[in-house]
C-alpha cells in the first residue's frame, strides 16, 4: 500500500485511496480463503469493516489527536491530514 507520507498533494492522495481500496479489497478475498475470529481484526488488518464503525473510527481519531495535529502532522498539508483519517478508519478503536 502506498505510504501516508507520500501524501502531499491531490494525486498522491488519490493515489492513496486507490491503495487503501486495494488493500480492503485483497482483504476481503483473504477473508474468505481463511476467516480470523470475531474478536480480532480481519485476515487484512481491518478493524472496522462496516461503513459505520469505519467513520466512527476515523472521526474518533480526528477529535482525538485534532487531525493528526497533536501528532506531529503538518497543519498546512490537509492532503496528508485526510489521508491519515482514511487509514484511521481501518484500525482506531
């Protein structure tokens, strides 16, 4: 998957997404050949695979690190910034 600090600009955020699709993609199909518990995330490292619990999560880690701010993200790059809200959603709890 292409890595979030290669997220600077509007293609490279697009270019983000189209990896994370990817990466939930063969997750899914992993998923199938070889189901994880319940009580783990799934075979691709998802913890949120319902719309629902995926945007919950991400917003979660939005209001709890002001966007990636209190974690040392650059307050003028909103490219990086949304695209470490996408990859929030996969896995904050």
């Amino acid at each position: 998957m292409m890595k979030l600090e290669a997220v600077t600009d509007a293609s490279s955020f697009l270019a983000f997404v189209s990896a994370l699709v990817a990466d939930r993609e063969a997750a899914v199909q992993r998923e199938k050949a070889e189901p994880s518990s319940t009580w783990e995330p799934d075979a691709g490292g998802w913890e949120n695979i319902r719309i629902e619990t995926y945007l919950e999560a991400a917003a979660a880690w939005a209001e709890s690190t002001d966007f990636g701010v209190d974690q040392g993200l650059a307050a003028n790059n909103l490219w990086r910034r949304f695209a470490e809200f996408l990859s929030a959603g996969k896995s904050y709890e």
